[in-house]
C-alpha cells in the first residue's frame, strides 16, 4: 500500500540521515573537546584549585565544544528514535526501553550543558559566586560532572537495549550489535573499576572515559547503521 510504502521511506531516510550526520557530528565535538586543555581534574598540567572562581578567561574556548555536543545529544535521541521505528514488532520492547533510556540520557545531558554554557560565564562577569563551585565544570566531583556520568551511562543502557534490533546475520548488523553490547560492557566496567578503586572521590576520571567509550560507539555505528538504512532504501525502491 501507498501509505505504508511512505511510512517506511521516511523512517529509513530519516534513520539514514540521522546515522550520517551523528557519525559528523560526534567527530566535529570530539575534534572541538581535545582542543580544550583541562585546567582541572586528574590530567591538567596546572590545576586550578577550589572555588574555582579564576575562569573567566577561559570562556568561551571551554565551552565551544558544549555546543556541537548539544547537537550531538538531539541527533541522537532522533537516531535512537529512528531505530525504534526501523525495528520489527517482536523487537519494539527492545527499542521501545532504548527509548526510555535515550530520552533520560538527553534531558540530563541537555540540561548539563545549557545550564553550564548559559549561567556559569554570566554568573562569573556579575560577580556572582555563591554556589559556582559546585557547578563549574572545572570541579571534579562537582554537579557537571556527575550530570555527565548519569548522562552517559543513561545512553550505554540505551546501547544495550538497542542491539536486538540489529538481527539480521550479516556482517554489518552482527558488527553493530556487537559493539552496542561491548560498548555497555565496557561502560559498567570502566564505572565499577573507578568507583572500586576511589570510591565516591572518582573526579572525572569515569566521565573521560564513558564520554570516549560513547562518541567512539556513536561514531562507528553511525556509518555502519547508515549502510543498514541505505541498503533498506534501495529494497522500498525496487518493490
């Protein structure tokens, strides 16, 4: 039928849109992130110390890279979307909690990185500097970071969840569902060796590596899943 027909163009155009422009968007963030050198936490070469308050000359070079991640995070939550629309029925349950989890992992995200972007930098030129150390990104075991932490994990769970989609037996869907699963595998590792080994002081030392853990994922999948949505399109075609 015509309406179905439509129906399923638009969910693998829109799957395969969104793969390509998540796999840009991720490196665009991640090229934007390495290029600001940490002031604070377990790798900067010249700490700041608490409350933090001497910042302001770093703005906006460390908060460029918040920007593009704000896009990576939306681009992800309509990839995820696109997915579950993408998946059979026997495999909704699945997406349908990947939903869940993505949605959690956005409005945390987005919230962190609005908040950092618009109140910090402003609160600093005012003058204003009752509660920033808890705020700032330069804290490490701060409110931004651990917003992070929760944020990412949220998204490995989305991870999880989303890998049964992905059941064709061909080389392509066996790699995506199996680095979805080892991604989450690796994510509650990386969580339980840090919090094992330093307990609730664990600084940002989790966040750097979750945050690496999922822009490599996000990265990867997004061209692979691209192929899987392009390739659909070309069936809907030739029908």
């Amino acid at each position: 039928m015509k309406t179905e027909y439509d129906e399923n163009y638009n969910i693998n155009r829109m799957g395969f849109y969104s793969s390509i422009f998540l796999t840009v968007i991720t490196l665009i963030t991640f090229g934007f992130a390495i290029t600001a050198i940490p002031i604070s936490g377990i790798n900067c070469p010249d700490c700041l110390e608490y409350p933090y308050l001497d910042t302001l000359s770093q703005f906006p070079g460390d908060y460029l890279w918040m920007f593009p991640a704000t896009l990576l995070i939306l681009t992800y939550l309509i990839f995820i979307v696109s997915v579950h629309s993408f998946a059979s029925r026997k495999n909704k349950i699945f997406s349908r909690i990947s939903l869940a989890f993505a949605i959690i992992s956005s409005v945390v995200l987005l919230s962190c990185y609005f908040i950092q972007f618009s109140v910090i930098p402003a609160s600093l030129m005012n003058g204003e500097t009752e509660g920033i150390a808890l705020l700032t990104q330069y804290n490490p075991h701060g409110v931004f970071i651990a917003l992070e932490e929760l944020g990412y994990l949220m998204m490995s769970f989305s991870f999880l969840f989303i890998a049964p989609v992905f059941t064709n037996n061909n080389r392509v869907e066996n790699s995506i569902r199996w680095i979805f699963i080892i991604a989450f595998i690796l994510a509650t590792i990386a969580f339980a060796f840090v919090t094992i080994k330093h307990g609730i002081v664990r600084k940002d030392r989790f966040e750097i590596m979750v945050i690496l853990i999922n822009w490599l994922v996000l990265m990867t999948n997004g061209i692979l899943t691209s192929i899987v949505f392009k390739r659909a399109l070309k069936q809907i075609k030739s029908e």
